[in-house]
C-alpha cells in the first residue's frame, strides 16, 4: 500500500510541473515541488501506522484530484495580486525635466 502514496505524489509532482510548463513556460519553483513533497512524505509517515493506511492513500489521491481540478491553493503557485497597479495621478517629471509642481 506504500506504492499508492509514492504513486500519488508522482502523480501530483507531474501536475505541478505539467501546469507551470503549459501555463507559465517555465519549470516550477522549488518551493511548489518542495511543498508537495513535504505533504506527500508526512502522508507516507501517517500511512506507516496500519490503521491509517487507507485513509492517508485516499487523502492522497484526493489532493492529485484537488490539483488537477484546480481547486485555490493547490498547485498554482501564485498570489491574488502580487503587483498591484498604481492609482492616482503621477506628479513626477521625466528625467531630464522639471517638475511642473
């Protein structure tokens, strides 16, 4: 049952990649695949106690299903805004000229 987590987590690391490359054209960061990464591996560590087995391979593949849907926060890498555009009317002059003030 090990090999569904390690199978899962192959699975979501090529959603990653395979989103950023078609989207972004460019590899994803490394904190995205070390994230992902980090998750899959406490999954595997939950997954080592019997009971829990099931329930941590489940999770697993239902977080491959939640990136692929593109669900917020899974796999996208991006903030809401990170550079917002400026409002208001610029007062400074070009370089070169004066300030009309």
């Amino acid at each position: 049952m090990r090999s569904g987590i390690i199978l899962a987590w192959l699975i979501g690391e090529g959603i990653i990649v395979w989103r950023s490359v078609s989207k972004e054209h460019r590899p994803p960061m490394p904190g995205a695949l070390l994230a992902s990464s980090g998750f899959f591996a406490l999954l595997a560590v939950l997954a080592e106690y019997e009971p829990a087995r099931s329930v941590a391979t489940i999770t697993a593949f239902g977080l491959d299903i939640a990136a692929y849907v593109g669900a917020p926060g899974f796999g996208t890498g991006k903030l809401a805004n990170p550079y917002p555009t400026p409002t208001g009317k610029n007062t400074t002059a070009p370089i070169g000229e004066a300030n009309p003030g």
